[in-house]
C-alpha cells in the first residue's frame, strides 16, 4: 500500500467506546470507518469554502430571475421546467 501512510492520532476514550459499537453494526474496520469520516469531512470543508470565497461574485444584473420571486419559489419553478425526477430501482 504505497498509496497510504500512517498517521497516529488520539481520540477520546468514549468516542472509540461508541465507534465500536457502531463499526459492529456496520461491519466495517475501524481504519475504514475513519478513512471514511475523514473524507467526508473534508470534501464537506472544501465546499463550504468554496461557497465563500465565491459568495458576493453574482450581483442581482447577472441573474433578474432571481429577484423576481421568492428563492423557494424559483427552484419550484426550475424543477416543473426540468419535469419529474426520475424513478430510481429498488
């Protein structure tokens, strides 16, 4: 696995106590588990900067639609354009 490296941390002792137990329902390693966490946490801080380094940058000019009804509203409107979503198998 030259792709990894090791990293050592240190968590609380009751938060290992409730991962375990959850990793049990889950069926995963613990490594997994975190890898996991880890990524997601990451990918969520990624976006939230992104949303605001980029906030500001369309004013009401670059996009009228916006401003001539309620936020709700326009994406109600977006999504009967768009049409149904599509069914998904179960």
């Amino acid at each position: 696995m030259d792709n990894t490296r090791m990293v050592h941390i240190r968590l609380p002792k009751s938060i290992v106590a409730q991962m375990e137990k959850l990793l049990e329902l889950l069926g995963i390693s613990r490594n997994e588990f975190i890898v996991q966490a880890v990524a997601e946490k990451v990918a969520r801080e990624m976006r939230l900067r992104g949303l605001r380094e980029t906030r500001g940058v369309l004013g009401p000019e670059d996009a009228p639609e916006w401003a001539e009804i309620p936020a709700a509203d326009w994406v109600r409107k977006v999504r009967r354009e768009e049409g149904e979503p599509p069914v998904w198998a179960t």
